[in-house]
C-alpha cells in the first residue's frame, strides 16, 4: 500500500516510517515547511538515507490564515487556544490526504501517539497520549489514518530507532510551538497585533492591583505573592473591561462546562444524554466522568461528576467512551463568552 506520512525528521516520524516500511508498504513523506532552514534540511537529508520521496510544500501562508491568525485574536480575546489543535485538521491533514489523493496514496500516517481503527480514534499508551489533540479533525480525514506509535511509549519509539540506527534516536523533542520556536509570545504577537495595555486585577468585586496587560495571563495561572496571606489565581479574564479576575485555589474548581463547535467523531447524539469522560487541557491524570446534554450538533453541555480545575474558555473540552475518543469543542463560559 502507499502511504503519505508527514515527515518532520523527528524520532516520532521516522519511526513510523520505518514500521511502514517494514510492514511492507511504500512510503512517500511529506514536510511542511515553515521557515526553518535547519530543520528542512535535515528532514530532507533523513528522508534519503530512509530511501523515501520527500515533498516540501510552503505553509506559511495557510498556516498563517488557519492557526496564526487565530490564535492571535484567540489570546487577546483572554481565552487559552491550542494552535496544534487548530492547525490538525485544517492545515497538517488536509496538507497530507491532497497529497494521498495526488499521487494515489490510499491511506495517511502521522507519529501521534494514539490509534486510529476501524475509521474511529483511541487513545494510546497513558504514558504518553496524544488522542486529545486530534479532537477537531474530520470523521473523512479518520477514515485515511494509520497511527503505528499507538501501541508504543516514548522510550519503546526512541529503543527502536536507536536499534535500527536511525539519526534521530537522540534528537530532543519539540516541546514548544513550531511557529514560536523561541516561546517568546509576548513578542509574537506584538509583532502582529496592538496589545492591549495595563489593566486591573479583580478580587471578589474589588480592585486589588495592576496587571501588564490580559495577554501575560491565562485562567489558572497564580498571581505571584499573597494577598492578605493567600495566594490567588486567575479564574477569568474579561478583554472587554481589561480585567483579570482572581479567585482562590478552592473556587477554580468547576463541575458544569459548556462548549461550542463541537466536532463529533460519532454520530452526533441529538436530544440524547450521553455517558463520557472529559478532558480540558492536555493532561491524563485528570479525566472526570461527566453526563453530555447535546443542545443542537455543535453546542453541549458538560456535567462532571467531580470538579475540574480551572477549565479555559478557549480550551478543548474533549470527549471519551472509555478508550474511544468521541470528539471535541471549545470551552466558553455558561454565560456563552
């Protein structure tokens, strides 16, 4: 069978090209670039001695209009966006099945770390699950997938790659985002955008100091020092009035969650309950049970059985039947902001 992987150079990539490869399959990669040199030459130099066809394709200018942009406009509206969520669907995969359907490629493959059967997504190993950041993409896009890291920890991938020698056995992980290599965000976007200036922290209705400006903070993040001998976090950040409103560790905790633009990745349960767990950000240790009251196909309302910690509008709320993943939305406040 052909296949498209995209191809960063990475452990992850390489090593599912390898199993592909081993498993008998003719593989063909794919690298999207956006501006690193470096890093293009060297997924261009392991690309050959892996034996496989690499296209390049230039996506800053998508990359810009699908995941800059908004990201951008996200975090100025005092919300805490994942662009790897945004960009999956609407860049990466769509980038990966036009290139299937150009050269007769059947089926898609990425290095995430979860699994794709039967035209459904599972998560895969806890140590190092990545299913919730394919919560957006398209049931179509699915239907194309093959995950071989899925049944793989970390430390299993890099044992492999450094048994068949490949380059990229030692490479660290990409930790921060591919379009700020640097984690400078402030000037990321200050680069891009008018920031908004200094404003007021908000303490249970009174004013209790100065902030920078809403784009230094996100919900759940501590304001640093006590204030009468606690300290407090940001429980919510209101762009209109410039405010950070600060709460207690104990009042970040919340049962009742809504999100909109929902994607299914099953049938859309319409005027059914549904029994699930959810996850609000990128982590495996907290997972609550919760009952989902679809209210239209896009927009559902979220009951947890125990709190969750400080959930961010902006965030994904993210749905699971046990290992399946159901499909994920945005995270706004009750009040629909």
């Amino acid at each position: 069978m052909k296949i498209v992987v995209g191809f960063s150079g990475g452990v992850d990539s390489a090593v599912t090209t390898r199993l592909l490869q081993k498993a008998g399959h003719e593989v063909h990669g794919l690298y999207m670039d956006n501006s690193d040199e470096k890093a293009l030459w060297e997924a261009q130099a392991s690309a050959e001695r892996m034996g496989i066809e690499l296209t390049v394709i230039d996506v800053k200018k998508e990359l810009e209009e699908k995941v800059c942009r908004p990201f951008t406009e996200s975090y100025l509206r005092g919300e805490t966006p994942n662009p790897c969520i945004l960009c999956n669907p609407s860049v990466k995969f769509r980038q990966l099945i036009a290139l299937a359907d150009a050269i007769g490629a059947e089926k898609v493959a990425t290095g995430h770390y979860a699994r794709a059967e039967g035209g459904a997504l599972y998560k895969g190993m806890p140590a190092n699950d990545q299913s919730y950041m394919l919560c957006r993409l398209k049931r179509e896009q699915v239907s194309r997938l093959i995950l071989p890291l899925g049944v793989y920890e970390k430390t299993q991938v890099r044992a492999m790659a450094a048994e068949w020698g490949l380059d990229a056995a030692h490479k660290p992980d990409s930790m921060e985002i591919c379009f700020i290599p640097d984690k400078n965000y402030i000037r990321w976007m200050a680069e891009r955008a008018e920031l908004p200036g200094p404003g007021d922290f908000v303490f249970h209705g009174k004013v209790i100091g100065q902030h920078e400006g809403i784009f230094r903070w996100t919900v759940g993040q501590k304001r640093p020092g006590l204030y009468e001998g606690r300290k407090l976090y940001v429980s919510a950040i209101d762009a209109r009035s410039n405010t950070v409103e600060l709460a207690l560790w104990e009042e970040l905790f919340q049962k009742e969650l809504l999100a909109v633009d929902f994607n299914w990745l099953i049938d859309a349960p319409v005027g059914k309950i549904l029994p699930a767990t959810v996850r609000v950000r990128h982590t495996k240790w907290e997972e609550p049970r919760c009952t989902v009251m679809p209210e239209g196909e896009s927009v559902v309302s979220i009951r947890c059985e125990e709190p969750v910690r400080a959930p961010a509008p902006g965030q994904s709320a993210v749905l699971y039947d046990g290992q399946r993943l159901l499909g994920g939305g945005f995270l706004v406040r009750k009040n629909g902001t």
